[in-house]
C-alpha cells in the first residue's frame, strides 16, 4: 500500500449526499482546519453529511494524501451541479447563475426540515469567511462590517425563510451586487437543467402571421441542451421574423446560452470575456485566505450552428424586470451587435460571474468572483439592460407582435 494512503485512511470521514436520485457515497480526507469544529461534538455530527468538499485546498490535499481517489463534489459542485464548469483545478464554476435557485428557497424549506440553530449559527461564520472571495476585495470589510453588526439580529430570526430573506437584505444593501445572495438548496436541478422541462424551452411555434414566438425560462448547462436549442430553432427557421420572450428568464448555464446566440449570427462572434479573480493559495478555511494573484482573462464567442437560423431575419427580444443574470447577457449581446431589437422594462443589472460555494449546510451562497468585459459597449452589471422600445411587461409582446407584422 502507498505509504501516503496510511495517514488518509485514518482521517477519512464517510458521507453521503441525497442528490435526488439516490443516496451516493463521498469520501474526503480532513483538513486542519476542522480541528476547531471537533471542539463541538454535537456540531459535529449535525454537519458531517454536508461537509464533504471543503474547498479547493481540500480537494488538493485529497488528491495529494488519497492518489487514485477523486475529490468530492459536495461542496463546489453539488449547489450549481449542472450550471457549473470545471477548469482544471480551480473550483466549480458558472458564468451566469440562475435567479431560479435563487427564489427556490422556500419551497426547499417545506420538503427539507429547518437547519438546527447550530448549524444556521456555523452557517453564518462560514459565509462570513466565504466573503474572502468576492470579486471587488475593496468591498469586503463594508461585507463584513455588515454581517458581525446584524448576526445577533438576524439569527434570531426564527422562520428559516425569513432569515434567508433578511440576510440576502444585507448583504445587497452591503454591496450592492444582486448575485451574492443565500439560498437553500433544493431537491432537484433547476427546470432549465431537466429534460423533461425541455431545457428550459417552454414555447416554439409560428403563428398563423408567420411570426415565430420562443420563450425561454431559463438557460441551460446541460450538454444535450444544444440539440434542444437546435431542434427549437429548426422549427422556428420559416418564420419571417422571431419574438424571443425573455420576460420570465432567470438565468442559467453557458451550453444553451452561447449555442442560441449562435443561430442570429453567420458566423462565430465574440462576446463578453469574463475577467476571472484568481486567488493564491487555495483558500481555506479562514478570514484571510485569498491573496489577490494576476486575473484570468476568458475569451468567449457565440457556439456556431451549421446553419443559423436567423443570421439576417427581425428578432425581437422581451425583458421585464424579472429577467436576471444570463437573460440580460443575452438581451445585451443581440442589442450591442444591433440584431435585435429589445423590447419591455429595464432588467435588475446582474452580471458579475459567480459561484456556488456550501456553508457546511443545506445554505449555498452565491458568490460573484468575476467581472464582464464585454466585446461591444460597457456591460450591465449594476445598470441592466435599457430596452430599445420601453414599455410595461405585459405588454411588450403586443408591441413586438406589431412590429414584427410590419
């Protein structure tokens, strides 16, 4: 046997992680760094389950101490499971985050039973550290003044719902970013990751006027989520013109995101890089644990189709206020390079790439750890994205229906 298996074997705790589909079995070595939680044996054994990739040191420790094993997905992965990327080494990570996860928490609430104060109170302290890697290190100690100044306040909050809710108050008027934010994770992935709910295409037909019509709740990360876009804009190809209705879009994943914006355009196109914060060393488990190191610049372009389906035609897209994240990204892509024209209310301004890191319980924050450089113009984080054509969201299909019978 490795010698260096000897020392693992020791260490290793057992868990498991209901992923919906089944129970699946993690191993991961201990860190240091949970010393400090042995102290507490009740915590102890009410975080065990959730605590099984505790970050990136974590999984390098474990690939270092444990060859042949592979490092769980509990803690970077399973929150974002089908909207995240991996890169090599560097954590899970998504370049647009669903608003779905975001609003899902309550409905979580009623299926799982409520966090144990403790759990909720190392939950807090957790996300407290976590801040450690937000994108804009200038905006950290105002973060965290604001969390230690309303932890008594908040924790006492008893609905886990509306402590979610109060929490995600303070940390917005904190920061102003509405990526970062907490939610509870649910008992399945978001409707834009499944197949049954299509990927995330609700709607794709022509009208008796010629007038093609696709409505899109979400984006998707799912790899089969290309023939479904394929598919959908196969059968919206004879349309004269194309209404994209964008008014319920919370956000999603790259795959259905960049491959969509393929068909308007006839050949590969850049758009927003995304400026990765890269962090030295791996973080652990501690307030100061990422030192700023040069970013990682990403090159993005739209997923070319063999052959688009409206590289030339009208496109109409509809935001409202409750477009978020990769459903204003795509809105500003098509109006930046004037293939479209956008139509409705100002969308929230949510741009900042973000990732899904575990509080060592059933909370996930979402923590935004990039920034956009767009190809074309100055991006809409913080801004949103201002339609062409203003109007009231219920009323924006109307106005592009007359558009488009011109």
């Amino acid at each position: 046997m490795d010698d260096r298996q000897a020392p693992c074997r020791a260490r290793r705790l057992r868990a498991h992680v209901d992923r919906g589909q089944g129970r699946q079995g993690a191993g991961a070595c201990r860190q240091d760094g949970l010393r400090r939680l042995r102290r507490d044996r009740a915590l102890e054994q009410q975080l065990r389950p959730q605590r099984l990739g505790r970050d990136r040191r974590g999984a390098r420790k474990l690939r270092r101490d444990c060859p042949g094993r592979r490092p769980p997905l509990g803690e970077w992965a399973e929150p974002l499971d089908l909207l995240a990327r991996l890169r090599g080494r560097q954590p899970m990570r998504i370049a647009i985050v669903t608003a779905a996860l975001l609003t899902a928490m309550p409905a979580a609430a009623q299926i799982a039973p409520p966090l144990p104060q403790a759990a909720r109170i190392n939950s807090y302290d957790v996300l407290i550290r976590r801040i450690d890697h937000y994108v804009d290190p200038s905006k950290k100690p105002a973060i965290v003044a604001a969390l230690q100044a309303d932890r008594t306040r908040l924790l006492a909050i008893g609905d886990e719902a509306a402590f979610v809710k109060a929490l995600n108050g303070v940390l917005l008027d904190a920061s102003g970013d509405k990526h970062l934010s907490v939610f509870r994770k649910g008992p399945q992935p978001p409707e834009a990751d499944r197949e049954e709910a299509n990927f995330g295409i609700a709607h794709a037909a022509i009208d008796g006027d010629g007038i093609g019509r696709l409505t899109l709740r979400g984006f998707s990360n799912h790899p089969d989520s290309r023939a479904a876009v394929d598919a959908a804009m196969a059968k919206l190809a004879p349309a004269r013109a194309l209404i994209v209705d964008l008014r319920d879009n919370g956000g999603g994943g790259e795959v259905s995101f960049r491959r969509l914006l393929g068909h308007f355009f006839a050949r590969e196109t850049a758009i927003t890089a995304i400026e990765w914060r890269e962090c030295a060393p791996p973080p652990a488990d501690r307030l100061d644990a990422c030192t700023h190191v040069a970013p990682r610049l990403e090159r993005r372009a739209t997923d070319q189709p063999a052959q688009p389906a409206f590289a030339a035609k009208p496109v109409y897209v509809l935001v409202s206020a409750r477009s978020f994240s990769a459903a204003e990204a795509f809105a500003y892509e098509l109006q930046a390079h004037a293939r479209a024209t956008v139509i409705g209310e100002r969308t929230p301004g949510g741009g900042n790439p973000s990732a899904g890191m575990d509080l060592e319980s059933e909370l996930v924050v979402i923590m935004p750890i990039g920034r956009m450089r767009p190809a074309v113009g100055s991006g809409w984080e913080g801004v949103g994205v201002t339609p062409d054509i203003p109007a009231p969201a219920d009323e924006a299909m109307a106005r592009a229906t007359a558009l488009a019978r011109r």
